[in-house]
C-alpha cells in the first residue's frame, strides 16, 4: 500500500527509522543509565532508563519528520498521537519478537 503512494517510499523509510532510533537510542540510554529492567523474562538487557531514552528520541524524530513533510498538520492531536504512540509500539514490537 506504502509503495503505490506517491510519497510512500519516504514514508516507509521513515517507519523503518522509527524502530532503529528508538532501538539505538534505547540501547545508548539503557548502557549508560539502565538500572530497573523493563520485562527481564522476555527481553534480560532491557532497562525501563533504555525503553524511555528510546521513546524520547524517536519522539523527536516522529515530531521532526511530520514538521519537515506535512507542515500544515503539525499542530493536530494526530501528530502528538503519532509522536507518542509510533516509538512506543517500536518498543513493544521489539519485545514481542
């Protein structure tokens, strides 16, 4: 569905992006300041310091990408669910899988 729109390849980069920034961040935050973990039988290294590091930067990436692209929507309720709900289903993908 993505591809056959006209900005879908863009789009579906960005997706892609969420879930390595907020992955990469996490592991960066959880490193440095992780301390209490976030679901240790599922997933042993994850700190809940590394899952809200995460959800911050790719909060601002969400924010950001929506700004750059789609300027006249930046200041809905849909942007500011996007920005907090789309990191932390990356979140909650990395633990299912």
């Amino acid at each position: 569905v993505l591809l056959n729109d006209e900005n879908g390849l863009r789009d579906l980069i960005f997706f892609i992006s969420i879930s390595i920034v907020t992955d990469s961040m996490g592991w960066i935050v959880g490193k440095r300041w992780g301390r209490k973990k976030l679901y240790p039988e599922v997933s042993p290294n994850k700190t809940m310091e590394g899952a809200l590091g995460g959800w911050v930067a790719a909060s601002i990436l969400v924010s950001c990408y929506i700004f750059v692209n789609y300027p006249n929507q930046f200041f809905t309720i849909n942007t500011l669910l996007a920005a907090f709900w789309l990191p932390i289903l990356a979140i909650l993908g990395d633990l299912v899988q």
